[in-house]
C-alpha cells in the first residue's frame, strides 16, 4: 500500500476512536454504568488516536538522511 493510503487511513481510525470514545463517556454517563471502567477504555481510545495522529503527522516529514 502506498505511504498516502496507509495515512488515510490511519486518520480515518483515529477519527472513529474519537468519536467511539466520546459515545462512551456518553452511554456512561446517561445509562449509570461504572463509570470507571468506561473512563478507562475512553483515554485509551483516546491515546490511540493520538498515537495514529502522530504517526500520520511524521510521515508527512521528508527524512533527513545521515551523512558520513
């Protein structure tokens, strides 16, 4: 797959996680549930999203190469 593709893609992810997590917060906040459990999973779909982000915003840098 092509460097583009594969950034899309992970950007399209990182979005659905967003989102996913904040429905979370949501469904455990209106429905009662323990709240803890569902906090938790949120700010780990929210650190993915944030590690997709990153990884898309430093293959956007052209590499510097090493010179001897």
């Amino acid at each position: 797959m092509s460097k583009e593709l594969i950034n899309k893609l992970r950007l399209v992810f990182s979005i659905i996680l967003i989102f996913a997590s904040i429905f979370t917060f949501a469904y455990s906040f209106f429905y009662g549930e323990s709240f803890d459990q569902y906090f938790y999973l949120a700010m780990i779909m929210i650190v993915g999203a944030a590690f997709h982000i990153q990884k898309v915003e430093e293959s956007k840098k052209p590499k510097k190469k090493r010179q001897k």
